[in-house]
C-alpha cells in the first residue's frame, strides 16, 4: 500500500502508551563474510548466522503509565532497545508495538510526539533558557514552558538567573550545572507531554541535594506516562513495574527490585556493584 493511502493508527490525540517488543532481533551489521561461515560465527541454535547480533529475540510488554528500566552490562544492548523504539533503527526480525500498532506503520511525525526522549548526556544548545525548552519553536506559549517549569521545580532556579528565562545559555549549557541541565531537559520532555518516555539515565553523579530535586523531577516527570528507561538510579529501578536484565542480547532476568535480588543472581551482581554504593550513600 502506498504510504499516503495507509491508515494513520493515533492520529487523533494522544496514545495510551502500551510499548511491547515480539521477539526482536537486532544487528548494526553483517558479520565479515568468513566470519558467517566459518567456525567462529554464530550458526548454531536459532542464531540466524550473517549478522553480528545485538539483540537476539528481545520480547517485553509494558502496561500504560508502567514504568519499565533496562539493566545490564555495558555493551548489553541497552541504548540499542531505546534506539529501535524510537526507531533511529529498524530490527532485522520481530515488531515493536505502540498500542498494538507497529511503530513501522506510523509516520515517524506521529511516533516522535508520543514518543519523548531524555538523553543521558542533556542536549542544550546556544540561545536563551526558553529556547531550550521549546526547542526554539515560538508556538508554545511562555505560560506553557513557566508551567512545565513549576511542575519540576526548575521555575525557582530559572528566576533566580539574571535573564531568567531569556538568560542565554553558553555552550552545550557551559554556565548551568548538570543537575539544572537535567531539570531542563525534563522541563523540554514535559512541555511536549509524550504518552511515553524514553529516559537514558545519567551516570555522573551531581551533589545530594540537587540529585533529590532530579529524584522528585523525575517522579512527576513519570506519572502517568509509559516509560522505558536505561536506569542508573537505584531509585529508578526501585520504583519501576518491571526491571530487564540484559545479558548478551538476550533478556537474562525479569522482575521487580524485590524479586530479582531474592533470586540472587546477575541483577544481584549488579546491585552489588553499582547500586549497593548509591543505597550507602543515601542512607
Ligand atoms: N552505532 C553502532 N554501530 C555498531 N555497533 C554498535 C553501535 N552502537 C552500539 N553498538 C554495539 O552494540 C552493542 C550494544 O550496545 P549498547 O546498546 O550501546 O549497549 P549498552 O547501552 O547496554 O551499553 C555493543 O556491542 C556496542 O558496541
Ligand atoms: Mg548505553
């Protein structure tokens, strides 16, 4: 069917946010041809043998408003899963659903409304404050961005600046500190008001207090939305419906905080590593 006779599935308001993958698999590349055929290449099982997989058969289903964090090793294939969702890639086999529409059959207008991203390393760029949050697009009304402001409680930090929110911004955000930068990039998620999130969390840590004001950021951020998220936060995978452990492309473990540290395996390694220090440290 031509893309201009197709059926826009949402097209009228805002999705109810349902995200599921069905058996995705995932390669950047074809392996080097000597490599598919030869000894060292992945034709065995149901590996299909001539891309060098990242994904192999990834399937998860997240309810509306759940909120669903990735865990994992570096090199996992995390970042991936949001990539594929956000469809800055195309899996090789399998389908990813935005209530139960395959996201391949929506204009990617539409998938990137419904669909909001917040980066791990905050995008800001040279202009004022309110530029930054609107992504420059003089259609949204100050009220609307001074509201998205309040709800985070970026407002006070914003006022407090000498041009408030015309003050300029230098450089990738040069003159703001990591925690205001991440409050501002949770003001931009807010003012545009996906059905679902897409969070690559940061890693560097910023001070205690700032990083209660991003901790309670993030809850109103949250509510009521979907989102899938590449967590580093111990209180993001605390809170979270259904936490992924991710293995060499596969989905090792699933479950919640609770039941995957009484199972005592790889996510209780990784808890170990990375997050027991974050629970010392808030205590
Ligand atoms: N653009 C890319 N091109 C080729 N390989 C990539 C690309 N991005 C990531 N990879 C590879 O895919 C695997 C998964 O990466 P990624 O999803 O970024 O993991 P994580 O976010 O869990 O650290 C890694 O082996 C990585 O090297
Ligand atoms: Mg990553």
């Amino acid at each position: 069917m031509p893309e201009a006779e197709r059926p826009v599935p949402l097209a009228d308001g805002r999705a109810q946010g349902r995200i599921t993958f069905e058996d995705v698999w995932f390669a950047y590349e074809r392996l080097p041809a000597e490599a598919a055929s030869g000894e060292g290449g992945l034709a065995t099982g149901d590996s299909p043998p001539d891309w060098n997989w990242v994904l192999k058969g990834v399937s998860f289903d997240a309810e509306p408003g759940s909120t669903l964090a990735l865990v994992g090793h570096t090199g996992s294939g995390k970042t991936t899963i949001l990539n594929l969702l956000l469809r800055f890639y195309e899996p090789q086999r399998g389908r990813i659903l935005l209530d139960g529409v395959d996201v391949r059959d929506l204009p990617l207008t539409e998938l990137r409304r419904q669909v909001g991203l917040v980066l791990q390393d905050v995008f800001l760029f040279s202009g004022t404050v309110a530029e930054n949050i609107t992504l420059g697009d003089p259609r949204v009304p100050r009220e609307r961005v001074e509201d998205a402001a309040r709800a985070v409680d970026a407002h006070r930090f914003i006022e407090r600046l000498a041009g408030g929110y015309d003050q300029p911004v230098g450089e990738r955000g040069a003159n703001l500190s990591l925690g205001q930068r991440q409050l501002l990039a949770f003001v931009r998620a807010l003012v545009y008001d996906p059905a679902v999130l897409v969070l690559d969390e940061a890693t560097s840590s910023v001070d205690t207090e700032t990083e209660e004001a991003v901790q309670r950021a993030l809850e109103t951020l949250l509510d009521g939305r979907t989102a899938v998220a590449v967590a580093h936060r111990l209180s993001t995978v605390q809170h979270a419906d259904q936490i992924l452990v991710l293995h060499r492309g596969g989905v090792r473990e699933r479950g919640t905080h609770q039941e995957l540290l009484a199972q005592g395996g790889l996510y209780r390694r990784l808890y170990e590593l990375q997050y027991a220090e974050q629970e010392r440290a808030a205590a």
